[in-house]
C-alpha cells in the first residue's frame, strides 16, 4: 500500500531516499515526506501531494547520512499534510514511517491521552511512535527494545522505520504482515517496501521474516525476533536490472508493460515444456504428483485482476483437467468459514504475493491443512513464502498500478498447471495435449501481431467513446472473465463506470440500459458459443445500442451486425483470453489518456494492497 524508503551509509541519503520513493509512487502517492539527521537534530519535511512536490520543497544543497521517507496510500486519516508520514513523537526526539494498519490504535491513542499525550494526526501511526516513546521514557530502555515491547501489544499489520535522535546513527525496521526488504551494500544499508529504489546500488537482498526487528548501522546489522531471539540474515541475489523498472522509450508504464507482454508470457513458459510439447514440468506438482491426481477440489483465492485470471482458471482447470474448481474472492474467503479439508488444494494469485486478504486466506489454508499453491510475480513475497508450493510468473516489476502482463502471465501459469494435472489424470489426449503446447509456445507472436494490428483502431475508437458515461462488456464461456477484466481496467483508470456480464445475462436485466448513448464491447472470437453471441450482438443493435466487437480475423458475419470490429488472430479456444485481453487494455488505455487521466497512478488507487 503505502511506499517506504530508508538508508544509513557514507553517501547522502536525500536524494537516494528521494529518487527511491518516485520508485514506490505506485504504492501510493496521496502524500510523501522525508526524515533526516542534521547536526545531532532529526527534522522531517512533508506534504500532501505527489513526490515531486516534496522534492521542489527540499533544499538542493540538504545532506545527511542517514534519512527515511514515506509515499502514502490513505487508510487512517485524510490526504493531508498533517497526517503524511514520517509522523514524529510527542517529544520530536522519535520519527517513524508505516506501512499497514494497527487495528487497536484507537485503545492505545485513549491510555497514552491519559498520561498526557497529544496528537496533531488522525493516523494510527502517530499512536504507534508515542507508545514506543511511552514505552521507551517509562521502562528506561533503548530504542530497539522499546521497539520490542511496543510492537508485544499490537494488533494489525504493520512495516516500520524509526529514527531516534538520542541515537543519531541508526535505524531500527520491524516487520508484520506488510513487506519489508534491506538492501546490502559495502558500509551501507537500504530499507525499502520493494527492490526498486535500491536496485541501482546493490542486488544484494534480506527478505524481512514477521515479527522481526533490524537494528541498522552503516557497518553493522542484527535482526532479533519481537521474543528477542537472534537471527541469521539470509542474503539473496536479485534477478532484476534497473531499466526493468523504467518507462524507457515508452511514455507511461502502463503502455510499456500492455507492449511486453509477448516477452513476459515466454519468460512464464520459459524451461516449463519441454522440447517435443509432450511434458510440462511445474515445482509443486512434480513433487506431489499423488496428490494431484486425486485432490478433491481446487479452489482459487484472488483479488482484484487476479481474481478474473483464477476465473479463467477455473475455466481451464475443469475443461482440461476435470476437476471441480471455486474462485473466491480472497476477502470473502476468510470471514466465512470455508469448507476446506487436507484432501483440497488452494491456488492464491497475487501480482506481488503480498496482497493482505490473499495472504490472510493462504494462512487460513494452512491452518485447514490444504496444499497451497502461490502463483505470484515477486520473488521472496510473502505469498511466495507461505505458499507450501507454486510457481513465480517471471513477468519483470510491473509498475503500472492498472495489472496488464500479470494477467496474462497469471493465465499462462493457470494453462500449465491445467494441462499438468489433464496429464497426470489423463483427462487430456496425447495429441490435444501437443495441440495446445504448441499453440502456446506460438502465442507471444500472436499478441506481438495483435498488438501492432490494434493499436490505431483502438486510438480510433476512444476518440468516439472517450465521453460515454457507461461502458457494458460482454463475453460467454472463457471470454466472460475477460469481459469482467475489461471493464475493471476501464474502471481503474478512465473512471468510466463500466460492468462485465456473461452475455447471456444481458437479458436479465443490463438490456434496460442499452441506448444510443453506452457502448457496448462483446467478446465474439469464432469458437464454441459464436452462434449464441451472435444473437446477443442483435439484440444490442435492436435497441440502437453501440457496439464494438472483438473477433476472430477474417469474420464475416458480425461484420453485419456490429458498428465497429477489432480482429484479432486465431487462437485454440483454452488460450483466447491471452489475445483478447489485449485490445480491451489498449481501448481503456487510449480513453484514459484523452480525458486526461494519470494511467500509471490512477486516483485512490494502489499496486499492491497490504492492508485488510
């Protein structure tokens, strides 16, 4: 959610904290700050508004060692600049920056306003610097065990950086259910909610484990437990590169993430097929081959983009493989007591395996005794690690907040997983099984010529609609949850109200709205249901609706029927939402970018959310 950035070294840490929190704007950008040492004094510079804003407002010339900052999601507290982080303790001797939410913040803030405490925020995390510095004053102890004994009585999430002017050379970072990484240079340190604004400096990574608390010095770092048990950092390699995580040529991230996709699918299946497309070789499944062969049921927790790729899951997993599948809404999953046994498997989809109601229903998997599967983008998230198999999509960061090349890579790991268990079953001929393959390892050029062949028309076609005020998307079969995802990306960053229907459902009550003035897009591609779409395309037209199909090349006989037609290349019906997908992001993208919208930072909006 929010965007956390820190460093201790021998450079300056304000422009390396600065440039670092442009990185994390896509976790949140309502308002940023920094924290610094300076001549012994900890000062902190804030402001509502984006990071740019901050850096016009910071003195060129400002240095110091060791500095934190903080671009903020709002959950507690309006965008403000009183409630923009670092948040200072009532003595100005503690700073902090959070990421997260402490759910008895309200308790703690009543007790410390007895012992006389003010507050000048309305954000749970000026609560949590005051109890570490009530914690701290009462029990005469240092920072890190104050830090300790605070952090004993919360409840909620939370990843935090603390500065402390009585100890003017170190940070002290904790961590709980919201991700928390330490960059490892030579004498330095970088503390970040992900890799990206350390990246440049070193790709030397300690993934931070809940419940544990980093003191950081230039020279030296310890991690204790909250139960104060020493541990022994693990350092990983990062497998990133810098102009991975920027624009390039490209003028949003958006359109750079919508174009790679040909490459990011081929990295999803890259060493997963083998050579003659008789075999598919997925971590997880090769290892409980029993299991898979005769689980019960699967059932697919998600949020948001990857929720709509674990309905195109379900899709596959019961047309290839034959067996029962459930998509959940992650959040729904967890509050209603699902029925999940030993004998189930639970596939949780996140982007950046860090998604707090994903992660809260992986954990409820667990304690049920499912096998769970992580399919996840971020090496070393905290999905990745929960899960007790799975596969990493290999995508590259995405930076857009609006998903694109994680669903169609999220589909790509959903189609091996769905041809892998049709193997083991037997569910699957030898000949479809090739069939599909085949197609699929082809499929990246497919979108590369669709990309190229769409792009204009779908510029086009946003000039016409980039003033209606709804949009319906239609789709039948395994082009319904592509309809759904349709409409949210032109949700998400046109703020055009927009709904996904199974176009069967048209008459059920969205044919009320159908007029001259909504656009209706209509996934028509030439396979099973076409002579049923057909029917539905009439309809839309019998009520003088405006409707833009999406078809196979080619096709003649919407042609007829619908005002405007995108073709796009054929593909096997199983893999048709890796092609379809693609004119629909680019439509919402053209629209977004006439009416003037920020496509990679979307109002109220956030990457990844890691707050319940």
């Amino acid at each position: 959610m929010c965007g956390i950035v820190a460093y201790n070294g021998s450079k300056n840490a304000i422009p390396i904290v600065t440039a670092g929190l442009k990185r994390l704007e896509y976790r949140g950008y309502d308002s940023s700050g920094i924290a610094y040492m300076l001549n012994n004094d900890l000062k902190v510079i804030k402001q509502s508004g984006k990071v740019h804003l901050l850096e016009k407002n910071t003195p060129k010339k400002l240095s110091s060692n060791i500095s934190m900052g903080h671009t903020r999601w709002a959950t507690h507290g309006v965008p403000s600049d009183e409630n923009a982080h670092p948040h200072l303790s009532m003595h100005n001797n503690l700073a902090i920056v959070h990421n997260g939410i402490i759910e008895n913040h309200s308790a703690i803030k009543e007790g410390l306003k007895k012992r006389g405490y003010v507050f000048k925020s309305d954000t749970d995390t000026e609560v949590l610097i005051n109890l570490i510095d009530d914690v701290k004053k009462n029990e005469n102890i240092n920072l890190f065990q104050a830090v300790q004994l605070a952090l004993s009585q919360i409840i909620g999430a939370y990843a935090i950086v603390i500065l402390d002017a009585e100890n003017p050379g170190k940070l002290v970072v904790a961590k709980k259910g919201s991700p928390l990484l330490i960059g490892v240079g030579k004498d330095e340190y970088f503390v970040a909610s992900d890799a990206a604004p350390f990246i440049k400096y070193t790709k030397d990574v300690i993934y931070l484990n809940d419940n544990e608390i980093a003191e950081i010095s230039p020279d030296k770092l310890e991690i204790r437990t909250i139960e104060n048990e020493l541990k022994n950092p693990y350092i990983q390699k990062l497998h990133m590169e810098l102009d991975e995580i920027e624009k390039g040529a490209y003028e949003t991230f958006m359109l750079k993430e919508i174009h790679e996709q040909p490459k990011a699918i081929l990295e999803t299946l890259r060493g997963r097929i083998s050579p003659d497309f008789d075999f598919v070789k997925l971590r997880g499944i090769n290892e409980n081959l029993d299991f898979f062969t005769k689980v019960n049921k699967i059932t697919i927790v998600a949020c948001g983009t990857s929720w709509h790729a674990g309905l195109v899951g379900e899709y596959l997993i019961e047309g290839i493989a034959k067996t029962p599948v459930e998509v959940e809404y992650a959040s729904e999953f967890l509050y209603r007591n699902p029925l999940i046994s030993k004998n189930d498997i639970v596939i949780a989809i996140s982007q950046s395996g860090e998604t707090a109601d994903t992660l809260s229903a992986v954990e409820l998997a667990n304690q049920r005794g499912a096998l769970v599967y992580g399919i996840c983008n971020v090496v070393g998230s905290s999905i990745a690690r929960k899960a007790g198999v799975g596969t990493y999509m290999h995508a590259g960061p995405e930076i857009g907040v609006a998903s694109t090349k994680s669903f169609t890579s999220q589909v790509s790991v959903l189609i091996l997983i769905a041809l892998s268990i049709g193997k083991l079953k037997k569910s699957i001929s030898n000949v479809q099984f090739k069939n599909i393959t085949k197609e699929l390892f082809s499929i990246s050029r497919k979108i590369e010529n669709a990309l190229s062949n769409v792009n204009k028309q779908t510029k086009e076609l946003a000039a016409l609609y980039k003033n209606a005020k709804n949009f319906l998307y239609l789709g039948r079969g395994i082009s319904f949850p592509v309809a759904l995802e349709g409409a949210l990306k032109l949700k998400e960053i046109s703020y055009i109200h927009a709904e996904g229907y199974p176009a069967a459902e048209m008459k059920h009550g969205p044919i009320a709205l159908i007029d001259k003035d909504m656009p209706t897009v209509i996934i028509a591609t030439n396979k099973p249901n076409y002579e049923k779409v057909l029917t539905n395309a009439e309809e839309i037209k019998a009520r003088s609706g405006k409707l833009i199909a999406i078809v196979t090349e080619n096709d003649t006989r919407m042609n007829n029927i619908a005002d405007h037609i995108i073709e796009v290349p054929e593909t096997h019906d199983f893999l048709t939402p890796l092609i379809t997908a693609i004119p629909l992001q680019l439509l919402s993208y053209h629209i977004a970018k006439l009416r003037g919208c920020n496509v990679d930072q979307p109002r109220n909006l956030a990457k990844s959310v890691t707050v319940e």
